[in-house]
C-alpha cells in the first residue's frame, strides 16, 4: 500500500500514475514553452514571508466571505474542464468534496456533467464560468439554467479569443468526451486530423470579437453578479471597474493561453491597487502550498482559486482526494497564520511578506 500523501505536490505523482498519459498530459501541461505554467508557481518563491511573534495564536480562523457568502478558508475550486477524464464521477464529485469543506466550487461551462447533475448533488454555494459562443444562443441558454439551478455568480472568462498553443495536446490527439451540458445544442464532436481536437472544437465556437461592450449584454441576460476572470493589467482592472463587474480574478489561464505572460502573484498587488477596494479580487496560479494562499492574501486577494491540485486530488482519490486536497491547503494556512502572528484572515497585511527586491532596498 502506498504511503498516503503529505502535501498537494504528491498528489501530481498519484494522478500522473492513475491518469492515461494523453489526459494527464492535458491537465498538467501549459502553452507552448510552458515558461508561465512554471513560473506560477516558481514566482511564489520569491517572497518571504515576515512572521509577527508573541501574538494570541491559541485561536486561528480561517473564515471568510466572498460576494457575501460565507466560506471556511479563503480556497474555492478554479473552473477546469472535462472532470470525467479524471474521474467517473466527474464534477458532482468535486462538487461534494466543495460542499463538505464548506467552500465555493466554480463549474466550467466546459464541465463533463450537466449544470443540473451539478446542483442536485449537494448543498452548496456554487459560481458558474462561462466561455461566450459565437452562438450567443447556446451561452444565454447556459446562463439561464445556471440561475435556475441556484448558482449565485457568472465567472466569465476573458482571456480565450482563441485556445492557446497546447503542444503536448497536439501531439497526442487530445480527443473531448461530449459535452452533456450541449447535449441538442451543438456538437463538441470535431474531426481535427493534424492535432488536438479540442483545439479545432473552441477555434470554431468561442466567439473572438467578444470585447467590453459585451459585459452590458451578459448583464442583460441574468441577475447574477458577474466577475471576470483572466485580468493581468492594471489598465483591465480599471476598466472592469468601469464597466461594472462584481468582481475580478487575476488569471492567467494556468498558463495554459498565452506563453510569457506574467505569473499571477507577480502582477496580483498591481491589480488590487488598481481596483482600490471597489471590488473583489480573488487569484489564481500556482497555488501547492499553504504559505502560497497566506502571500496572496497579503498582497490584497480577498480569496485564491486552486485548479490542478483539486483535479489531481480527483484523479488519485475521487472524492476523497479533492476534500484532502483542500484540507491540506487549510492546515498549512492555518499553521502559516500561527506562525505569522495572523489570528484571523483580516489581520495578514503587505506587512507580512516580502520581495527580494524590496529585502535589496531596505540594505541600501
């Protein structure tokens, strides 16, 4: 029997061994030099963190709100597509493992069970992301069911005119299940003979005039708050702010879209200042450690978004492995917080971390 795994990293390995190369490939790997898939996570190590000592750390909460919602930690599931490919029990499983962790699962418009299957497994609060179609039909048919299903946000993702470059995906013929959620609507069954065709499936639907104005037509559709997600600049986060969002996600696709953009950590600060507080920013990129989610928070995420490791937890353990994926991540932020001095999210400030840049400029 293999030894249970001690930290998120180990669970790669466990999935890697569980998972058909071709899928594994499709999780795990990024666009073209997969520079930005490696640097969200090697950015991390570039701050340190500044502990505060002989704080009460005797209670240590690690709750939090998003959009007015209450969640355990500040750790929500990132919307990754095609659950299925790594477990039979696809997104509902995730869903649950969300729900009994009592935290916010975001399901991707490319999810390989329905809206529906989705809601009625669990209680829980659930967001829904949303790729806008050339048929704008086929999207505003989504969105509805989404609101009719009690999801409370669209998380619309902004950074996909086309699909990146995903290299291991073409060489391996990437094929995707169909997508039940289009069952009548359209069909993800394409014929690509020269790679991926998951690749040729969203370069013929997903809509690359969607722009700014759009947001006003999305808002015309639903009720729902609306975030988006895919925001790098400054200039964007402004501009979001303009147009009325509800919130941002500083993404950059896993860096699975365009190669050389920056990691996620090393513009998040940027975007917060941008945004002064008008809004919610949460994080996604490169999250494996609980240290990672506490410098989030200190440079001004109100929650981060962990994609790979909750789809590596559910294709080594189902289920289980999603909820001890979680609950890791929950530990180690929980003993960052004691040993920081932070008793509550609240109180881990910029003051806690550190660049080495800034560690330069305090020699001189």
């Amino acid at each position: 029997m293999a030894a249970e795994p001690v930290n998120v990293n180990e669970f790669q390995e466990l999935a890697r061994q569980a998972l058909p190369k071709m899928y594994y490939d499709y999780y795990s790997g990024g666009a073209e030099d997969q520079h930005t898939l490696k640097e969200n996570v090697e950015a991390f190590h570039r701050f340190t963190i500044l502990p505060r000592v002989l704080v009460d750390a005797s209670r240590i909460d690690l709750s939090t709100t998003v959009l007015g919602y209450k969640i355990s930690a500040p750790i929500m599931i990132a919307p990754t597509a095609m659950h299925k490919l790594a477990h039979p029990e696809g997104e509902v499983a995730t869903a649950r493992a969300a729900a009994a962790c009592n935290t916010i699962m975001i399901l991707s418009y490319m999810s390989t069970c329905t809206v529906e299957e989705v809601a009625s497994s669990c209680k829980a609060i659930r967001f829904f992301q949303l790729y806008v179609y050339k048929r704008r039909d086929i999207t505003a048919n989504l969105v509805q069911r989404a609101e009719r299903c009690g999801y409370k946000a669209i998380v619309l993702t902004v950074d996909t005119p086309r699909l990146g470059r995903r290299e291991a995906d073409i060489k391996n013929k990437m094929v995707a299940p169909q997508l039940k959620n289009f069952k009548g609507l359209i069909s993800t069954k394409v014929s690509s003979d020269d790679g991926s065709n998951l690749e040729a499936f969203a370069n013929n639907t997903f809509d690359a005039s969607l722009s700014w104005k759009d947001i006003g037509w999305l808002r015309s559709i639903t009720n729902l708050p609306l975030l988006i997600k895919g925001v790098l600049t400054c200039e964007d986060a402004i501009k979001a702010v303009e147009v009325g969002v509800d919130g941002i996600v500083v993404s950059n696709h896993g860096g699975r879209q365009l190669d050389y953009s920056p990691a996620t950590i090393s513009v998040l600060e940027e975007v917060v200042h941008a945004v002064k507080g008008k809004v919610p920013v949460l994080f996604d990129g490169g999250i494996r450690r609980g240290t990672d989610v506490f410098k989030a928070l200190a440079l001004g995420a109100q929650a981060v978004l962990i994609g790979r490791p909750a789809v590596y937890g559910l294709a080594a353990k189902g289920e289980y492995g999603v909820k001890r994926v979680i609950e890791m991540l929950k530990d180690e932020l929980e003993l960052t917080m004691a040993l920081s001095g932070c008793p509550t999210v609240k109180d881990i400030t910029r003051n806690h971390v550190r660049t080495k840049h800034e560690a330069l400029h305090s020699m001189l």
